[in-house]
C-alpha cells in the first residue's frame, strides 16, 4: 500500500470534478471521492516511442526522479509497459524500437532531431551490408545503435526474458523509470494492404523477418510487418486493418501485471492508439488487467485540434474506423464503467465535448495543454492526470 490515508486526505481548493463511480468492489478503491494525498507514488504508463518516452520524461520530472541521486533517496516509482508491437529481427539481431526509444530519451542519448536512435550515429554497417547486396536494404541499423541490439540478441539467445534484457541494458542508461516489456512473447504489428510491389524481392506477410520472406508481388491484401509498411513503405500503402501475429500465444509478463495492479496510477500516454497502445491492449490479459486494477486510469489525447502531432495516427486510425478527434479515440478505449479501460481522459483546450458535459460515454473530460514541449510542460500534464485521478502528489521542490 502506497497511500497515506491519514495524511492529507481531504478536499483540495479547486480540485475538480472527480471521476464517475463505478460500480463493482474491483473497482471501489479507484472511485475518486476526495483527493487522497499520496507520499509514495507508483504510476504504471502504457508507452509507445517517441510520445511514450517525451510523456516519461514528464513523469519523471513531476516526482523528481531525474537524477540518480534523487531516485537513490526518493520513494516514487514508475513503471512503463512498452510496446513490443514495432520488433523485428533483422540481419540477425533483434529490434525492439519502442523500448529503446523509451531507454535512450530517458538515459539522454536519444538524437534528438530524428526523435529516434542514437544521437551522432553513424552508418557504416548499414553501408557495408549494402555493399553486400543483402535484404532488408530499407531497414538503416545504425552503428551504435547496433551495439544495443547484439548485446539484446546474444542474451536473448542465452536463455534470458526480455525483461531482463531490458533491465540489463538500462544499467548503462539509467532511465529512472523501469521498462517493461509488456510480454517477452513475440508479437508483432502486421499491416493489412492491397497494392505496392516486393520490387526488391523482399517479399511480404513473412512474420519471421520482415523482408526476408517469399516474393509477394501480388496486388491482393496481405499483411506485411509493420516495420515494412513504416519505413520501407512510409506509411504510404493504405492500412485496411491490423493484425498482431502471435498474440494468441502471448502472455502479460508478471512485472507488466504487477506494475498495472500496484499502481496507484494507471496513465495511457499520448502514443498512438492503434500500433502502440493497441499493440499493448492485444497482448491477452492486459485490457483485464486494465479493468481490475484498484487504480484509476487516465489517458491523454495524442489528437489535439482533430490533428496527430506527428506520425501516421491518423492513417491508422481511419484504418479501424474511428474518427481523428479526442473524443472518438476516448470513445475507442472506452469507459471502465462499461466495457472498456478508462475511468478519466485529458485532451487540448478546446477539445472537449461541446455539450459541457466534461464526460464522453462514461469517460470523465478534462482540457488541459498537451503540448509536451518540454519535461516541465509535460509533468504539468501528468500532474493533471494525477488530479483527475482525485490523487494528490507533494509539491514538487524542482522548481
Ligand atoms: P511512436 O511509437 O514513436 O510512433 O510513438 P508513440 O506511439 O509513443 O507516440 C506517437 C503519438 O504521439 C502520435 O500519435 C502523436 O500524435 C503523439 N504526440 C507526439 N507529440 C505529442 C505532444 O506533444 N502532445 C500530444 N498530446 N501527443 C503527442
Ligand atoms: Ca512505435
């Protein structure tokens, strides 16, 4: 138990709208009738990439977890499930880009133009393996880059989870937020599409390897491997819908159960609903996770103004049917009071409901700014989330 009922509980001046009831005794600690201060904080993010690590990167400023010797004296945590819908192996080592986006914006050595990869890579492996003439020619491994995944690759060959490869690699990085791979099952994104042509031969549809399969030239739908639809494509080939190959085998890891069932907090960041959020939500166990937690869950909107911030949401989006909009993304996950996963929702000023309402289908409404400009921006949006919540954090000391 993280709270500390008989410290600071009461109503805070201000404090808005708490969340809706819910009904069931699963879900009685996360109704929100008065603000319950917490002294020790433990919020679970379900993360993505480049939204997922600049949204960490406010969490971790808002409970003062940015350097090492504050984490040493600090009694807050955070947990990050990460998707592991992007992976792939290729040229032999495996890839595990939302992970190690998460892992290097965290440990400060993300390049922060691409937003992605390692700051002042270099490329001559990838040159080289052209040189060679060999599939993928579309994937760019970076030197460094390649570093992280030949050590991810010989201790996965030696016998270790996931979990602990991510654990071992953030040794070196020291993100400040543990990051969990939400299995360490493979299950991979694929991509529904018609059209486009395997004109290098890479062929498609091939789970094993993106690009390394039999030749697909053929104009029906198949799936391709999300990787080959993202950067070999960009995106450009029209998603009819999206398929996680291997999911039926997959399992939650225990640190992903336990991290979503301990939090105090459940946050969905801003990361796409579809190939990052949703990667997540297809691993079975999860969306039951998410619905049994005492925690409250609250998610921020990656649409803002009816427009994605970067990236292709908008595309997948449309792929399965719901509208680019704050509300219609809200109304995609769902309320825990129904069916689905969400007790509370920020979006951008001006994004709410225009009925004044503060509630989409169940889901409590909140505007707030949700440009995560910078971390302190960004932990101004957690502290919200927190404060929807009916939660209450000490002040922050940072600044
Ligand atoms: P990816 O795995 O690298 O594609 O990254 P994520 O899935 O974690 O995040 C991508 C999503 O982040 C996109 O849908 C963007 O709309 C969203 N996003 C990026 N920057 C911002 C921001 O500043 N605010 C909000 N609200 N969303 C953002
Ligand atoms: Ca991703």
């Amino acid at each position: 138990m993280t709270r500390r009922p008989d410290c600071g509980v009461g109503h805070v001046p201000g404090a808005p709208a708490t969340l809706p009831d819910r009904a069931g005794p699963a879900h009685r600690r996360g109704v929100a009738r008065t603000v319950t201060t917490l002294v020790r904080v433990k919020i679970c993010v379900l993360a993505g990439g480049v939204g997922g690590a600049r949204f960490l990167l406010g969490a971790r400023r808002l409970l003062g977890l940015d350097t090492e010797s504050a984490r040493a004296g600090s009694p807050h945590r955070i947990d990050a499930v990460v998707n592991v819908g992007d992976d792939a192996w290729m040229h032999g080592v495996r890839i595990c880009p939302d992970l190690d986006t998460c892992m290097y914006t965290l440990g400060g050595g993300i390049d922060p133009e691409r937003g992605w990869g390692h700051a002042g890579e270099t490329w001559n492996c990838r040159d080289e393996l052209a040189a060679y003439g060999v599939q993928p020619d579309w994937f760019g491994l970076g030197d460094k880059d390649l570093a992280t995944h030949l050590v991810r690759t010989q201790m996965l060959d030696a016998g270790y989870r996931l979990t602990h490869v991510t654990e071992a690699l953030s040794t070196r990085w020291s993100p400040g937020v543990r990051l969990l791979p939400v299995t360490d099952d493979r299950c991979e994104t694929h991509v529904v599409v018609t059209g486009g042509t395997a004109d290098d031969g890479t062929g498609a549809g091939d789970a094993a390897t993106p690009g390394d399969g039999p030749d697909a030239d053929a104009p029906g739908p198949r799936a391709i491997h999300f990787q080959e639809w993202w950067v070999k494509h960009r995106a450009q080939l029209t998603p009819s819908g999206f398929v996680q190959v291997g999911a039926d085998a997959a399992t939650p890891t225990p640190e992903t159960l336990e991290a979503i069932e301990t939090a105090d907090l459940v946050v969905v960041a801003p990361s796409n609903p579809v190939v990052s959020v949703g990667a997540i939500l297809a691993v079975p166990g999860i969306r039951a996770a998410l619905r049994s937690t005492p925690a409250p869950v609250v998610g921020l909107s990656p649409v803002i103004g009816g427009a994605v911030l970067r990236g292709m949401a908008d595309t997948c989006l449309t792929a399965i049917g719901v509208e680019t909009s704050a509300t219609a993304v809200a109304r995609h996950y769902g309320a825990r009071s129904g069916t689905g996963l969400l007790d509370g929702w920020l979006v951008a000023p001006g994004d709410a409901p225009a009925d004044g309402s503060g509630a989409v289908d169940g889901v409590a409404i909140r505007e707030v700014p949700l440009l995560m400009t910078d971390p302190d921006a960004t932990a101004d949006m957690v502290a919200a989330a927190i404060d929807l919540a009916g939660l209450e954090v000490p002040a922050r000391t940072d600044r």
